[in-house]
C-alpha cells in the first residue's frame, strides 16, 4: 500500500519532458517534489504564475507572489507572471498538458466530485471545475477509501458533481487505475496489494481482464 | 494626456452607495485594495453585494467588511479562511453566489471587452449550469455565462502614473486587471504614483482608458495568508 508521498512519487512518472503541469491543493502539491530532474517541466498554478520554484527560504518570503494555495513561493528562471483570465485560458484552451487534482469520489463514467459535501461548510469549488471541464489530461491522486472506510470510485457519485466524464487516470494508495467506456480498468497494484483487495475496495465495476502487474517504485 | 489622479482614498471613492456592486481584486490577501476596503468599512455602506474571488479572513480584507455586516451578497469562487463568513451564510444573512474560478475572472473580463456573454465548458452537469442555457460545440457541452453588471471596481497595482496606467507585481496581479474597465468607474490604488512618462509604454499592463480614479495608496499591510519557508541548506 502506498502513503500520501508514494502516491506523489507514482504520478510523477506520468509527467513528461516539455509539459506544462497544473498542481491541485494536497497530494498533487508533493508531486513535484518526485519530478525527474533531467526533464524539462513547468508548474502552472491558477492564480497566475507559470514556472513555479520551491518555498522561499526564511527571509525571503514575498506577499505578492504565492501559489493558489495561497502559500508563499519563488519562481524559477523562465518563470511569468500573468492576469486570472489568461491563467484560466491557459487551461481553458488546452495548453497546460497535464493536470492533477484530488476528489472525494470519482465514478467509472470518470464523474469527478470534490468540492462540496452538502449539509457541511461550503467552501467553493476555485479553479477545479474550470479545470476539469477543460483539461484533457488529467490524473486524480486520492485514496482509494474515505476516513469511514467506503470506496471512492463508484458506479456514480453521490455528492455534487465538479465535472461529467472527464476523468481519465486515477492513482489511489492501492492501486493505478483508467476509466474506460466498461468501468475502471485496473492497470497496476500498489506493492503488496492483491486484486481482491482492490475489488473490495472498488465499488464500481472493476475491470481485471489481464494479469495485473505491481507498480514499479 | 487625460489625468486620472485624484488626491486621496476619499476622492477616489465618492459615489459609493448603499446597495451598490463591487468588484475587488486580489486572490486571498494577495493584491487585494487594502485603501479602498478601509474607507468602505470607514463610510459603513451596507447592502453591498461584492464580486472577489475570496472573502479575506476574519480580521483582514472583505473580512472586515463582513464583520460590519456590510455585505449582502458574496459572488466568489472559494470562501474557506473566514469564521465569521460561515457564520453569516449558515445562518442566511449573507447571500453567496459560488463561480468557478476562470468562469469568474472572464464574467469580469467580459464587462471590461463589451461582451454580454460566453460559454464555457465549466460546470456543465453541474449545479452551477442549473437554469442556465447550454449548447453543443464541437461535440462538447457547453454552458452560457453572463457578463458582472458593476457600479465600482477596487484594484490594486505596483505602479501606476498620473494617465492611470497600471503596472501589477507577481501573483498580486490575479484579478486586477480583468477588474479594470469592468465597472461604471474603475478606482485604482497604487503603491507608487508616478508622473506621466515615468513608465515605459511598452511595459504597461492596463492602459490608462480602462481606470477613472487612480491615487497613491498607503500603509499596506500584505499579509501573507501561508507563510511557507524551506530551511536554508
């Protein structure tokens, strides 16, 4: 089974030399952290900066240049600077090539769900419908069960939904798995986790016509 | 060249009503207009309806004008950060109007370019196409959005000269600019004012045409919502 990190450290291989890539808040934030150092790649964040660095060190932290998670960043050679509207065109109009984001719940027709619980705080979905409605690459790095032990990829999604049918790929602490027009394909096991472990975990239809390899660290 | 300087906050913000829309720039605390929300919560207009894409926190930004129960409605793309935000909408006495983030910024846009309306893939099968017009392009659905119809826009930029010409820094710009030109009247605070001819042309972001007020703001804060830091090696 994998951590939060392993998660990060799979979906990483999933980021190619000359790809912009869209961050979600969470999981997808590590993912950077596991990047191949010897590829070319851009972080965009939403809130107007592509070329993201690391955190600033002590000292150096800038008020006016932060990442969508409102977290104090640096910008790297190359780096620019640019309005929401352009930000969301970016996205909007399929030039970031990769985006990965978390859910609550993904269903086998690749429904997304991931910002709103009812009859809980409403926060607001920011960037993630615009992001999910547009993209076309797009991983979501979640675990495979929520906190009370229920499966998060579903026949359909119970909560409101972010998007319809845009969900691609998905890496859980289990399992790499593909939405295909049949159900979730599962394409790879984490280390040390069976098939019928990823079945009962599964709600919706799992597809296991192959022998299912385990990922590769 | 047209003068757009007036000589303070006050100046910049006469005609503000009761009941009247805002836009206000800024993503979190980042390039939000710290002057003009001062002066808003020191004129206590109420009944307001703001169109940011955040509510601040409790003690800072639109926070502070939700504290004074100013506002009425809220149209934003993320409201977390803020108790007292929470409070008013849980209990029905702050109206909010939830917009993906990239369909916020181009309702701005669109009032700043003269377009009444756009379609947008985002949201569709969502709750926010409900009631809304959809269409197919292309073979993807698409969901029609409506241009802000607003009375003041509040930005905040670096600098900024006499023309009302605007430059912004770093992630602060966000917003800001899609704000200009978007309302009746566009009031600008900058950190530093400078005569005409003292920015290059070629590197203004917002012309001066698309702001009526611009004045030197003062005492900002910046409040840094995450501080985040790496140990030096």
């Amino acid at each position: 089974m994998l951590d939060k990190n392993g998660i990060a450290k799979r979906i990483a291989k999933e980021v190619k030399d000359g790809y912009y890539v869209n961050l979600g808040i969470g999981i997808p934030t590590l993912v950077a952290n596991f990047v191949r150092n010897d590829i070319n790649v851009e972080f965009q964040s939403e809130n107007g900066v592509l070329g993201m660095g690391p955190f600033p060190y002590e000292g150096e932290e800038d008020a006016d240049v932060i990442n969508a998670g409102k977290q104090t960043i640096t910008t790297l050679p190359g780096a620019s600077f640019f309005d929401s509207a352009t930000s969301f065109g970016m996205i909007r109009g399929k030039h970031v090539d990769l985006t990965i984001l978390g859910a609550m719940e993904v269903s086998e027709d690749g429904d997304i769900a991931n910002w709103k619980i009812p009859g809980k705080m409403v926060k607001g979905m920011g960037g993630a419908m615009d992001l999910v409605a547009s993209a076309e690459n797009i991983i979501v790095a979640m675990m495979h069960t929520n906190r009370a032990g229920a499966s998060k990829l579903l026949k359909k999604c119970s909560l409101p939904l972010t998007g319809v049918g845009c969900v691609k790929k998905i890496v859980t602490n289990l399992a790499v798995l593909e939405v295909t027009e049949h159900g979730f394909k599962l394409l790879e096991r984490a280390p040390g986790v069976s098939v019928d472990e990823i079945k009962m975990a599964t709600e919706g239809t799992l597809i296991t016509d192959n022998e299912v390899p385990e990922m590769q660290g | 060249m047209i003068r757009k300087t007036v000589n303070n906050v006050q100046e910049a913000l006469k005609g503000v009503e009761d009941g009247m829309t805002f836009m206000l720039g800024g993503f979190g605390l980042c390039g939000i207009p710290e002057n003009a929300i001062a002066e808003l919560v020191r004129l206590g207009v109420s009944g307001i309806s703001c169109i940011s894409n955040n509510a601040g926190v409790d003690d800072f930004g639109l926070g502070l004008l939700l504290q004074k129960r100013q506002i009425k409605k809220m149209i934003s793309s993320y409201v977390g950060e803020n108790d007292e935000f929470e409070r008013q909408m849980l209990s029905g006495e702050l109206e909010v109007e939830l917009t993906p983030q990239g369909t916020l910024a181009e309702k701005c846009r669109a009032a700043q370019a003269g377009f009444p309306a756009f379609y947008t893939p985002a949201g569709f099968g969502t709750e926010v196409a409900e009631g809304k017009e959809t269409r197919d392009f292309n073979g993807k659905m698409h969901v029609l959005e409506k241009a802000y119809e607003a009375d003041f826009s509040f930005v905040k930029a670096w600098k900024g000269d006499e023309a009302g010409n605007l430059i912004f820094k770093g992630t602060a710009r966000n917003f800001n600019p899609c704000m200009c030109g978007a309302a009746k009247i566009t009031v600008a605070e900058v950190e530093e004012l400078l005569p005409a001819g003292s920015l290059d042309p070629n590197e203004i972001h917002i012309p001066g045409i698309f702001v009526q007020r611009i004045f030197q703001g003062k005492e900002y804060e910046k409040r840094i919502e995450q501080r985040t830091v790496r140990p030096r090696k």
